[in-house]
C-alpha cells in the first residue's frame, strides 16, 4: 500500500502536523502495522520535496519545531490518479483496495467507481487466464484455476462491498 | 470426435468494428411499482459473447428478456438487424424468436418424454427442416458437444452436465444469430460448468453466433469478450479484452 498516497488522501480534508496526521492514518489503516515516526517525517520530506505538500505554517516549541502541512494541486492530482489507477491484480490486494475505498469516501469521491475499476481490470485478467486455459495442457489449466480462484474471491469481495457502500460511506463520515 | 467446423475456433470474437446485431437503447420496463430496467441500453455484435453481470434484483435477466423480445420494455428500442422489436407483433416476435434466437436456461429446459436426440432435432423440424435431416444433423451436434452416447436416452435419465451439454447442441443446431443464456451453468459443478463454456463458447465463436450470457459467475463471465454490469435497472459497459 502507498503510505504517501494515503498521508497525501488524508490532508485533503486540512492542513496537519506530521504527528496529527500519523494518528489519523493508524485510527482508520494501521490498526495491524502502525506507521513509525520516522516513516511519516521522511514521507513527508519527500511529498514536500517533489512539491506535492507545502508548509503551511511553523509553530516553534522547547523541542524540535512543529509544522504544519498542507496538500498543494499536484498532490490533489496524485491523489486523483492513485484512486484512478487499478491494483495490479492479485491475492491479498484487499488492504490496498480497502484503503481506496475509505479514502475516496472521505474525500467525497466516487467510490462506487474505484470498485467497478478494479472489477474491469479483475475480469480483463480472468479472460486472459481463461484463453490461456483453453490452449494450455493440463499443467496449465492447474496453475490458471488456482488464480482464477483467487481472482474470483476478491471479485466477491468487490461486489459485496459495492452492496455497503451507502453503509460504509455513514461509518468512515461519522 | 471434435466438429470439423470447429477445428480453428478463434478464442475471441466479435470485430469492434463491426456494427452491431442487436441493440437496445435507452429501455425502461417496470412490474407494478417495481423499476426493473431505468434506461439500460446494451449491444452485441456478431460472433461475441457479452456477459451480462449484476446483483440479484438488478435487472440483468429482465434486460435479457427484453433483449431476447419475450418482454417487451415500456419505452425505448430493441433492434435486430434492420427491425424494432418494440413495434413488432407477438406474432413476428415469436418467429423472429424461433428462426433467429436459440436459448439455454439454468436446467436444461428438455422435452421429457423425449431423448436427447429427438429434443435437439425437434428445434431443426420447428425451423421447417425434415425429419431424416433433423435427426442427422442432431446426431451430429450430440457428437460436437461430445454427448453422443446420450442420444437415444431422455433427460431424466442423464446427468446434469449431459443435458446441459444436450440444451447447448439443441441452441446451436437451429444456426441462430444470437443466443441467450441465462446462467447456463448455474446448476453444474465447476468441472461440468468449465466443459459446457468451453464448447459453447467456442462452437458460437466459431459459427459467428453472438451469446448474451446472464450470469453472477465471475469465471463464466471470464469467457466473454466483454462483460456490462446492470445495476438499478441501467447499465455500465466494461472495455472489451
């Protein structure tokens, strides 16, 4: 999962501290695997760098100084353009997909369309394991209908939380 | 044996450029309060299977219907070739629904009392063919879908599998321009629903026969060259692989 991505997702909503905005990203992504501090510092290091954040305001303390950080156009376009962009599929890609979804939410963005995005690209692959089951011996039909299995599994997984979108989007605005 | 025709089936079909065979546009169709197709439009080419994908309630089979001219939608146009079937009478529909369209259901859908050989040939003598031609051109598409062995039996007395493979042979035999399948597999294992795609797919694809298929399998749909998702009564076209 694209942790930048995500920090860039979550300033959409306003400007944040580096240590406001690791709190919002583990409350609703890193339950399992919360970001370390050095982890957000350097993403954001980076974001700033490439010009898609900037510092918006210092606020000066005993310690280090505090800064607060908001998302410039670029980011929001990055932002645009993850969400846009379907996974590579593959087994376990939940998490990632999940985080979209949340995070297109939040944004007020069509959610319902990264999810039919996803299913596009799940069944472009399906075909393609499918014709190469037809041509293949029985060696390749084997190892094709075990990712044919797995494919079909998330597209499960695609079409029932296409069916709680409405239920979702009231829980992540909450 | 394998059907000489069949012997270079293409893995995909339909050209993008084609213009296309069946189209609906802009269908509306309610059952009392209930809105079951809220401006769906949908198209199918020569020689391509479409996959009509969506959850249960969404549409997807009454669109079928419509598509297929058992149903006809409250507004909006259906075209088959040069003719709109939303001005057409019963009467032509019908026939239009029996020279031009061949269909194949969840069960099977076969003449009980009779074999698996007089059902298929009977949809040949329906289309004006005579009986000796029927029955050996039934015996030969029993043989294509590799159920020959099941020709003098009745369908009570085959498995699941056989008769679907026998309902396929049966849509296929009368040369239809367009069949329609409403979850053809739905009652067969993976093995069994695998085989029965595999030649009707293949058997359509290589005859230039479109196949609307109504299906909730992903690995169904996976045989198409492009799926449409109904949701709500309308639809959502996916880019063709």
């Amino acid at each position: 999962m694209s942790v930048a991505q995500t920090l860039l997702g979550l300033l959409e909503s306003g400007p944040r501290y580096g240590y406001d905005l690791k709190r919002a990203y583990d409350e609703r992504f890193g339950r399992d695997r919360p970001l370390h501090y050095g982890q957000v510092y350097s993403t954001l290091a980076r974001l700033l760098k490439n010009g898609l954040v900037e510092v918006e305001s210092v606020e000066p303390g005993g310690g280090p100084e505090r800064k607060c950080y908001t998302i410039t156009d670029a980011g929001v376009t990055d932002v645009e353009h993850w969400l846009a962009q379907p996974e590579k599929p593959e087994p376990y890609l939940q998490s990632t997909l999940y985080t979209k979804v949340v995070l297109a939410l939040l944004t007020g963005r069509a959610a319902a369309e990264v999810l039919d995005a996803q299913r596009t690209e799940h069944l472009r692959l399906m075909r393609e394991l499918t014709r190469r089951k037809q041509q293949g011996d029985l060696a390749d039909k084997l190892i094709c209908d075990h990712a044919l299995f797995h494919l079909e599994a998330d597209l499960r997984w695609l079409e029932l939380t296409a069916a709680r979108l409405g239920e979702l989007a009231k829980e992540v605005r909450r | 044996m394998s059907h000489a025709l069949f012997s270079e089936a293409p893995m995909t079909g339909g050209r993008p450029d084609a213009p296309p065979l069946l189209y609906g546009v802009d269908l509306h169709k309610a059952f009392g309060p209930s809105r079951a197709l809220d401006g769906a439009s949908l198209h199918i080419r020569a020689g391509e299977v479409v996959a009509l994908m969506g959850p249960s309630g969404s549409g997807k089979s009454t669109l079928m219907h419509c598509m297929a001219g058992i149903v006809r939608p409250d507004s909006g146009r259906i075209v088959y070739r040069n003719d709109d079937l939303t001005t057409m009478s019963d009467a032509d529909r019908s026939a239009l629904r029996r020279t031009e369209f061949g269909f194949i259901f969840q069960f099977g859908q076969l003449v009980p009392e009779l074999s698996c050989l007089e059902n298929v040939a009977l949809a040949l003598r329906l289309g004006g063919a005579r009986q000796r031609a029927a029955e050996a051109k039934a015996a030969e598409w029993l043989e294509t879908l590799e159920v020959a062995d099941v020709a003098a039996k009745r369908p009570g007395e085959i498995s699941g599998g056989q008769g679907q493979r026998v309902a396929v042979a049966r849509a296929l035999a009368a040369d239809p321009s367009v069949i329609f399948a409403d979850e053809p597999t739905g009652a067969l294992d993976s093995l069994n629903g695998e085989k029965v795609m595999d030649l009707l797919t293949a058997s359509a694809r290589r005859m230039g026969t479109a196949v609307l298929l109504v299906t909730h399998d992903a690995r169904v749909a996976a045989y198409s060259d492009r799926e449409v998702v109904v949701r709500d009564g309308r639809t959502r076209e996916g880019e063709p692989s």
